[in-house]
C-alpha cells in the first residue's frame, strides 16, 4: 500500500512539473515569436512596451486586490523614500532592457535574438563579481570564455546577421546583467517586503514606464502621433485590431511572470533554470522551422557552447546551494519583462 502510494504520489509529481513546464514554455517561447510578429506591422516596439508594462500594472493590481481580499492581509505599499532610492535604480535597468529587447526585433531573427539574450548570464557574473556577490573562481572563468565563446562563433559570418539589432540585443543583454544584480540585491532586502512577484511586479512598472517614456519620445513619439494605426486612424476596426493585439502581448508577459512563479514555487529554481536552458534549445528550432530562420552548423556549435556554459552555471548554483533552503530565484520574478 506504502509502495502504491508513493508511485501515484511521483507520477502526480511528474505531471504536474511537466504540465507547469509546458505552460511556461507557451508563455515564453510565444511571446517571443508572438512581438516578432507584431513588430513586422507595428513598427513602434518602445510604445508597445509601455502599453505592456501598463496591462502588467493593470493585472498585477487585480491580483494583489484579489489576494487581500480572501486572506485579509493588507499587502505591501513602500514609502516614496525606499521608492524612488531602492525600487527605482532596478525599474530604470528593467525598462531600458525590456525596451532595447523589443526593439532589436525590427532587425534581427528570432534565432540571433535567443542566442545573444542567452548571453545575458555572461554579464549577469560580470556585475555579480564587481558587487561581490560572486566569488571569483576558475569555475566562473570557464563559463564566461564558453558563453562569450558560443556567442562570437554564433554570431561569426552569419547570413542574416545585422549590426544594428545586434547592438541593440547585446545592449540589452548588458543591462540586464545590471538589472539581475540589482534585482537580487533588491530582493534580499527582506525588510521591503518585495518577496511576492505580484508585489515586485506592481511597484516596478510604473517607475518602469516613466523610465522608458523619454526614449519613446524621442525615437517614435512624432512618427507614431502622425501614424493612421494609432492616433490619425481612420478605420476603427483596424484601431480596435491593433489596441487588441498589443492588449494580448501585455497579457502574455504577465502569464509569464505568474507561470515561472508556479513553476517555482511548485518545483524549485533549479527546475526552471533546467527548463531554460531547453527553452532556448525549442525556440532556435521553431525559427529555422517556422520563420526560416538560416542558422550553419558553425552557429549551432556555437550555441550548443554557449548553453554549456549555461549549464556549468546552473549545475555550479545547484551544487553551491546543497544544503540550503531552497530561495525564490532573483530572476523568476522579473524575467517576465525581458521578453
């Protein structure tokens, strides 16, 4: 009897990881190609940033009403001072990588944006060795040359390569290296209270779309107010496709942050990092099938070098944190915008 519940109890196990793993992969692998696609009609990637960051506010707020609510507990409203000093620097890093994220879309692949945001890693134990928050040891150095390395043969005489996405992506990929870090310092402030990725999420996207307005302005604010999709429509039914197809976008980012946060809290942060790592494996072979994206058996060794190193990381964490209580991984949470 012991024997038969025990399997039932791991099979149960088993399905539901799968199940929450699937439903992750849906949330991130299809908002990836979903902005690939409105990006080749809706040439203004930072507004549809903002309206993004505006559907997360939007449903992140009905979530935390709907939590206090049923648990009686009021949640977590920081002061203007911790704010605008602590919450703000890591809304500022956020917005700047989201934006430039979405904006390398209108240039380059889907295969070369996976493979240079798989990069971010590589700057991610950069800034974490400059904050201390890393020790530096040969281990490390070893990721950095395999991920660095994978990158370079990934990115060498591509067919489709362009300089300007790519500076965007490798930008972006270099914020986000400042965005992790302070995320995780922000997170281990257990006195902020910013432990709930609801929470997290519901103060950084204001700050966040304040921060990524400037850049709007200046590089589509003209172009998108004389533009007929938006402003100077003259087909309502075409303004009702387009407010609805990026509605649909903000809806995705947030399924994304609310599927990695179950799968966390379900499994461990060593399941999702493990199912990242396949992630990006799936998304190279869904461009070359579905957008024809060319990739050369150079840049598939490349990649597959670089998710080596990826692995030696997460394999380094894994066996860094035996013992230890299980946390709630730094980037679960915030990793919704990046995408």
């Amino acid at each position: 009897m012991g024997r038969w519940a025990f399997d039932v109890a791991f099979v149960w196990k088993a399905v539901l990881t799968l199940g929450l793993v699937l439903l992750y992969y849906c949330f991130s692998i299809g908002i990836t190609f979903y902005n690939k696609w409105l990006t080749k009609s809706f040439h203004f990637p930072l507004f549809m940033t903002m309206l993004h960051l505006a559907v997360i506010f939007l449903f992140s707020a009905l979530s935390r009403a709907l939590v206090q609510c049923s648990s009686h507990r009021a949640r977590v409203v920081l002061s203007w001072t911790d704010y605008l000093r602590r919450v703000a620097p890591t809304a500022l890093a956020t917005a700047l990588d989201v934006g430039l994220s979405n904006w390398s879309f209108l240039y380059i692949t889907v295969s070369l944006y996976t493979m240079t945001k798989s990069s971010a890693v590589l700057f991610i134990l950069i800034f974490s060795l400059i904050f201390k928050l890393e020790e530096l040891r040969a281990a490390l150095v070893l990721v950095v040359l395999l991920i660095a390395g994978g990158l370079f043969m990934f990115t060498y005489k591509s067919t489709q390569f362009n300089v300007e996405g790519f500076a965007l992506v490798l930008g972006a990929s270099f914020i986000g290296g400042i965005r992790w870090t302070l995320t995780q310092m922000l997170l281990q402030k257990a006195e902020l209270g910013l432990q709930n990725p609801i929470d997290t999420m519901f103060h950084l996207q204001p700050l966040m779309f304040l921060g990524l307005f400037p850049l709007f302005a200046i590089f589509e604010g003209l172009h998108l107010s004389t533009s007929e999709k938006i402003f100077r429509f003259q087909d309502t039914g075409l303004l009702l496709r387009v407010l609805g197809s990026l509605f649909l976008g903000g809806i995705l980012a947030f399924g994304l942050g609310f599927s990695e946060f179950l799968l966390v809290s379900r499994t461990s942060s060593l399941t999702l990092s493990i199912a990242g790592i396949f992630k990006e494996v799936c998304t190279l072979l869904l461009a070359a099938h579905l957008l024809g994206d060319q990739i050369s058996l150079l840049n598939w060794l490349g990649f597959a070098l670089c998710l080596s190193g990826i692995s030696l990381h997460v394999a380094l964490k894994a066996l860094h944190s035996r013992g230890k209580p299980e946390p709630l991984p730094e980037a679960s949470f915030l990793k919704v915008f990046s995408s």
